[in-house]
C-alpha cells in the first residue's frame, strides 16, 4: 500500500508491518485533532473499518483533552466527528463505536448514539461485558461449570443506589444498516455438538456468539503498565475488525488513537492501520507499544522458521 494513495499529507509515524497472509500493511499515525485531521488527510470513502471509544465528557483527567464539556457543545462535537467519519467510510464500512457511562449519567452513551443516528444506521448494539457472576445454580447442567463463577475486573463503586459498573456498549453503526458481516470469524463452538448436524446453517462447530461479548481487562500492577486513564482492551477492536471481515487491502481507521488499542489489533491482524491524536505524550505510547510488538511478531517469527 502506497501511502500517497491514501493520505494526502506525511503521517508523524509509519510502521511497516512486512508481509502477512494478506499483503503489506501500515500502520500510520497522525498528531492532530481528528476532525481538522480526516478533514485535512483523508480522502472520501477511503476507511472499511472505525473502531474507536471517543472521550465520554465525564471529567476523565486526559493529558490534552478537556473532558467537561458543556452538554450541548460535546455532542456537536461528536456530530462533527461522525460527519467527517461518514465521509471518508465507504459504503459498506462499518463504525464500531465504543461508549460507556457513570451512575450520575447513564444516558451519555445513548445521546452520543442518537447524534450519530444524523449520519449512520445503527446495525447493532454489542454489549461489551468486563465482568460477571454466574451462580452454578443459574448455569444448568454444564460440566465444565463445577461451582459458582466470577470472571473479569471492574472499577467498584461505593455506594448504597448504584451497582458496579460492568459493561459498556459498542455500537455498530453502517451507512445504510445492510452491511453483511463475517460472524463466524468471532463465532464460539456449539455447547451441544448434535447441534452440527441438526441445523442445515451449522456447517462447523461454530455459532453465532450474539452480541454479548465477555472481554476483561488485562490485569495490571500499576498505573505505569497502562499510561492512559481510558483505553480498552486489544481484544475488543480485533473482534470488531474480525467481524466485520477481513480481506487484502483493508484499512482500518481509530479517529482516538490514545496509546494504540487499535492500532496494536491491526498490526496482530496484518491490517493497515490510521489514527489520530492530540496528546504528544499518548501517541509516543502508542509507537512505543508498536515497536514492541513488531519486534516480538519478528522474533516469534525467526524462531518458527
């Protein structure tokens, strides 16, 4: 992939992931606003794939962006991101949109959901659960299930009204809400295997996994592991790219790079890769992490051959 064919001016990094089952990727990466920057770097329908969680104005303390916005003016700056990511998505793109919410302020993911509804369909709504409870009771007769479970990590919150705060949502937004997508690429192996035979759809022992997706946080030992107070995992942005489907020549888009989430899916999934970021500190991260990781895909590479 030739970068003048893609942007219309020199990225502050380029990555080159070398050759993958799918071709010669790159993962660019712009220190700029993203609106100014899509605006001013991207061409029309240039983007298959968005994947990315935008500051939720809840008072998060980010380096270089203030996120306290007054109501009004946070969602028409939304509506000016969603306008530029409609124009440079194609046709059959998808926009993967990950939003979440305080207990004093449930309906910001949902006002942000209804201000991209001015541009896009909402195809469909993924809950991205971090953390649950199962109680062996509720789960049946599961033999891998041999007492009561609690899996994931969440952020507690001490109070006597509200309860722990264990998803988020991502919304899957497309131009015209008929987007076919790859759902077996994220698919899950039949709990009842006479399933296979008895449905003239199941082809392989893999289904449909719905849109509850039950991804949890790496665990870490302090701040400096993961220098950015709201990133989600790597795992999360590869199931969207995953689902949407993978092909030669893709180009996925994060319009929030941070410190490279999505970036880092792109580089493991052999895609090619732009963002955007105002925070100097973040995106030096986010190379930081690129580097590492291509360094052990080498590695991991020179020892297999």
């Amino acid at each position: 992939m030739r970068l003048d064919q893609v942007f219309k001016s020199k990225p502050y990094k380029v990555i080159r992931s070398g050759s993958s089952t799918i071709g010669n990727s790159i993962i660019a990466l712009f220190l700029e606003d993203c609106i100014s920057g899509m605006r001013a770097n991207l061409r029309n329908s240039s983007i298959d794939v968005v994947v990315t969680s935008p500051p939720y104005n809840i008072g998060i303390n980010y380096g270089a962006h203030k996120d306290n916005l007054p109501r009004g003016k946070y969602l028409d700056w939304m509506d000016e991101v969603a306008a530029q990511v409609k124009r440079v998505l194609k046709n059959r793109g998808s926009f993967f949109l990950n939003m979440g919410s305080t207990p004093r302020d449930r309906w910001i993911a949902w006002d942000v959901a209804r201000i991209l509804a001015n541009h896009f369909v909402l195809q469909n709504v993924i809950h991205w659960v971090k953390s649950i409870a199962i109680a062996k009771s509720d789960a049946g007769n599961y033999p891998n299930i041999i007492s009561d479970i609690a899996v994931g990590h969440f952020k507690p919150i001490v109070s006597k009204r509200f309860l722990n705060d264990c998803h988020e949502y991502i919304f899957h937004f497309t131009k015209n809400g008929a987007v076919e997508l790859d759902k077996l690429a994220v698919g899950v192996p039949y709990q009842d295997k006479s399933n296979i035979g008895r449905w003239k759809s199941a082809k392989e022992d893999k289904r449909d996994r719905g849109n509850m997706w039950f991804i949890p946080y790496d665990t870490i030992n302090s701040r400096s592991e993961r220098p950015h107070p709201a990133t989600f995992p790597v795992k999360l942005p590869e199931m969207c790219i995953k689902l949407h489907g993978i092909r030669n020549g893709l180009l996925v888009l994060d319009p929030f790079l941070g410190i490279g989430s999505t970036a880092l899916a792109c580089l493991n999934l052999g895609v090619s890769f732009v963002g955007f970021d105002i925070d100097k500190d973040y995106i030096d991260e986010a190379i930081r992490r690129l580097l590492m990781e291509s360094r052990r895909k080498m590695m991991r590479k020179s020892l297999a051959s």
